[in-house]
C-alpha cells in the first residue's frame, strides 16, 4: 500500500463514521409516536439544528414548535422549529437567554403535550441556566477552569450538573407533567446519558456526591458563588421517568469505520469507544501498539488499523500554550514516538470537524512527517511540550478542514500498519 493509498483509506474511514451518526441518515426510526397534544420541541448541541432539520423532514405534517440553540456555524435551515446560536466551549450571554427560554418553553407543555429534547455534544456550554446565587460571568469563570483543569469528562459533568438548573434533570422536572422523549447523539465514553450535554432530562446520578475533591482541583481562581454551590448537597430533586433513545453513538461510527477498512482487506481492530487520559501519553502507547503489529503481528498481522474514540484530555499548565486539539496533540505525540517509522500511518479528528477552538477537525500523519517538519524549521518535541500541535500540522499541510460536520460522536483515531 503506498503512501497516498494510507492515506486516502485513513480518510475514508474518517468520512465512514461521521456519516454514520448523520442525523439525516440515523433520527426518523427512533420517533415516539406522535402527540395527541402539541409538540415542543427544544434541544442544543453541536447537532442540534441538523438533528431539527432532520425532525422536520421526518414529520412534514406533524404541528412542531420550539427552539433548539446549536454552536455558531451549525445552523441548517428549519421552518418550524427555531434555532439560535450561542458560544462553545465557553458560554455567552446567547447560552444562558437560550437556556431560560427552553426551560419557559417547557414548563408551558401540559399532560397531552410531547416535549422532544434532541440532545448532543456541545450542550453543556450552548445551554447554561447558571442555579442562584451564581452569574452567567461566573459560569464562564468556571468553563475555564475545567477547560484547563485536566479533569475527566465525568468530574466535568459532575460540577456542571450542581452549578446548574437546566442540567442534570433540570428540563424534564420543568417539562412536567408532559411526556418527555430524548432523541440523543452521544459524545461520551460510556454513552451515558447523564453526562451527553450533562443530562438535561436525566436524574443526576451524582447529586449526593461529596465534590470537595474536585473543589480542591480547581483552586482559588474558583468564584465564591461556585465554590459554595458545590460544597453543599442540594436537596433531593423530583424524581421522574425517562425516555432516552441514542440515535447515534461513537462505537456505530467505529464500526462504521472498520467495514470500509475490511473491505479493502486491512484488518480492523476495535480499541474501544471509550478511550480517556492525557492525549499525549494515549499517543505513546499506540504508537507501541502499532509497533507490535509491525514487528510481532500482534495484537493482529498487517495489514491492520486500529481504531479508537472517546475523549482524552490535554492539560495545559501555568504556563503560556499554542494552539491545537487533543487530536493534534495525540498525533503529535505519537509521530515523536514513532520515529518516521516507514509502515506507519495515522489519522485522528473530532468527528464534529473542529478539533478543540481551531478550525481544522485534525490530521493525517505519514512516515515523513517529522522530515518536513524539521524542513520547515520546526521542532516537533519542544512544540508537542509547548501544546502547539496545530501550527506544526499546519505548516506541514497535514491538516484535516472539513468544517462543521453538524454531528458530534466524539474523538476518531485510526493508526494504520501497512
């Protein structure tokens, strides 16, 4: 297989699995029935306005309204349902007027009525409705800290959900006594429902959790208001039903992924949907794995890909950081480890098409990376220690530009051994 050849199979299988969690293709087999009553409909997520779109096609003469609030650049256009756009990863004043509008929303539906949530990644940030005393400055405050923190995705939520009154159940006990249906995209390890957007129409598995470890981890930039907040157990929440549909999620696009890889006959191997830790020591150990397939046949002979999602982390520091993604840094990271390793190629993105805050949804790497990258005057260690993964990928024109994708089932990594 040459070089060209990697590459082009590494991006097909990219495409593969994110148009597997498409919500044109997946959202219209997984409808309730409709309502004897109205139905609202109210969402956010980066799939969002797609997701809406996609509900409007499936139902063209059912009556629908409501508002779903995406990221700015996912707007697809809707005729009945209203979308509005708002900051990621970092609420603004658009996130919270979206929030307390979907929460009014909700709490007008009766017991005929049908509230439809379509939920997925991204929610969390567009959707704030920050829980008394706190303000939406101090909500952003907090978006921060976390973004830097290094924490899992699970204590994310956890402090997100207590900081919340749309979160964590917040918009089902709202929309009572109205039947609530969530048609949700997950972006998560573990596909849990309590952490895709932090569970807005699911009871909040944590609400009784002691969260001063997590206090303790986020220092004294943490406003007092928040500090507060999570340090006290709120009371016991109105306890209710729920009915979740995941419409798409990330181990169908894996799977996705692996048919296009054995169709050609490379031989996929699933590492899981669910893979966490700092991105830059996950790029480490597959580089070693890959090593075993070359060298050893093992975990499977080549020709092999393996593929893996989820969400890993890249925690900055004190110190001054460039640009670039857990995608980027993972590659990064995993090119250093290889060394020009001459069977070796790789591709990782988020499956949204932005890879952190920059405008690329990740990579490709090849044998020859670190080459041109020392011909471009750079220098891949001191840059993977600097977090500037992003200006390297650029400047080696390794980068993968998709744009906004309108769906969102997280982190894709393939690492190809021909």
């Amino acid at each position: 297989m040459t070089g060209d050849q990697a590459q082009a199979l590494l991006r097909a299988m990219f495409d593969a699995a994110v148009a597997a969690a498409d919500p044109a293709r997946v959202l219209a087999v997984h409808l309730p029935e409709p309502p004897s009553g109205r139905c609202i409909v109210v969402g956010a997520g980066k799939s969002a306005a797609a997701m809406a779109a996609a509900l409007e096609a499936a139902w063209p003469d059912q009556a629908l309204s409501g508002l779903v609030v995406t990221r700015h650049g996912h707007v697809v256009p809707t005729r009945r349902i209203e979308v509005i756009e708002a900051a990621h990863p970092v609420p603004d004043a658009a996130s919270e007027q979206a929030a307390r509008r979907i929460l009014a929303l909700a709490d007008e539906a009766g017991p005929d009525d049908l509230v439809l949530a379509l939920i997925s990644g991204g929610g969390s940030s567009l959707m704030v409705a920050p829980r008394a005393p706190l303000t939406l400055d101090d909500k952003i405050a907090v978006n921060r800290l976390l973004l830097r923190s290094g924490l899992t995705i699970e204590d994310m939520n956890r402090i997100r959900r207590r900081l919340s009154d749309i979160k964590g159940g917040g918009l089902a006990r709202a929309a009572h006594p109205a039947r609530v249906v969530t048609l949700a995209i997950s972006d998560v390890p573990g596909d849990d429902p309590a952490a895709i957007a932090s569970g807005p129409t699911v009871p909040d598995p944590s609400a009784g959790d002691d969260l001063a470890p997590l206090v303790a981890r986020l220092g004294p930039d943490l406003p007092q208001a928040a500090r507060d907040l999570l340090l006290a157990l709120p009371a016991p929440g109105q306890t209710f039903d729920t009915d979740y549909r995941l419409i798409a999620t990330p181990q169908m696009s894996l799977e996705a992924a692996a048919r296009v890889a054995r169709q050609v006959g490379v031989t996929p191997v699933l590492l899981g949907d669910a893979l966490e830790g700092e991105a830059r020591e996950l790029g480490t150990v597959m580089a070693g794995i890959a090593r075993g397939v070359a060298d050893h046949g093992t975990p499977a002979p080549a020709p092999a890909v393996l593929i893996s999602g989820g969400e890993t982390t890249v925690t900055i520091g004190d110190g001054p950081a460039g640009q670039g993604g857990r995608n980027t840094e993972f590659l990064l990271s995993l090119a250093v480890a290889l060394r020009g390793h001459p069977r070796i190629h790789a591709l990782a993105g988020d499956t949204d098409g932005i890879d952190g805050t920059e405008d690329a949804a990740g990579a490709l790497i090849g044998p020859d990376l670190l080459r041109r990258a020392a011909e471009a005057g750079l220098q891949p260690r001191a840059m993977l220690e600097a977090h500037d993964s992003y200006r390297l990928f650029d400047a080696t024109g390794s980068l993968i530009r998709t744009g906004p994708t309108l769906t969102n089932v997280n982190d894709f990594r393939a690492v190809l051994i021909g």
